[in-house]
C-alpha cells in the first residue's frame, strides 16, 4: 500500500479458527443428529472468512477512490513489519503509545453529524 512515498505491507486479520469454531458451534445448535466433525467445516470456514476480508477490502477501496477516507486511515490497524500488524503492537503494549499520543479531551459537547446533509445533532 503506497503512502506518503513509502510502501507498507497490510496483513488482514481472516480467522479461520475462530470461524470454524462459530460454524462448529451453529451446527450443533441447529443439527438434529449430528453427523459431521469440526474438520468438516475447515473448508468452508477458509472461504467464508477470506470472502469477508475481500468484500471489506473492496468497501474500504470504494471509500479511499469516492475520496471518503484515506488508505492509512483504513488500513493502519493492518500495517505489518514482518512480524506484527500495527494494532497488535498497540495491543501487546497495552495502548500506551496510542494513549500517549492523543491530546487531551477537550470540555466541548460532541458533535454528531446526521446522515442529512448539514444536520447536527447536539448531544
């Protein structure tokens, strides 16, 4: 992913165990008699989880092309250096840098923007 003039590798986080784990359990849930093993689903659990990230991706490129976000804004939690993404840095180190990093929360009211154009809401 080029930013700024650098190149930067992203890594998606598709969990395969975690989905088979979930199709596993929905299976169980459901099935009458069960004649199916956890492995049964690891096929299904591959394609349904990378199908995921990809249609994730491609709403996130719509957002970066319709100039609604920027690359690094999206992708930065999946920024990788060859031995972590950039959120799991964040996460092994409790936050802190990002914690260190943030200004000071200011006294002014939030301001949430409605979908309508031009509408704010006070809250």
């Amino acid at each position: 992913m080029p930013c700024d003039g650098k190149i930067h590798t992203i890594r998606l986080p598709a969990n395969v165990e975690a989905l088979r784990d979930w199709l596993w359990n929905d299976h169980l849930a459901r099935a009458a008699r069960n004649r199916r093993t956890k492995d049964d689903f690891r096929e299904q659990a591959e394609r349904t989880a990378w199908k995921i990230m990809l249609d994730w991706a491609q709403v996130q490129i719509s957002l970066i092309k319709l100039r609604q976000a920027e690359a690094l804004q999206v992708f930065l939690p999946y920024v990788w250096d060859g031995g972590q993404t950039y959120y799991q840095y964040l996460k092994v180190n409790k936050f802190k840098a990002l914690l260190s990093a943030m200004p000071a929360p200011t006294s002014q009211p939030i301001r949430l923007i409605d979908i309508n154009p031009g509408r704010i809401v006070q809250s």
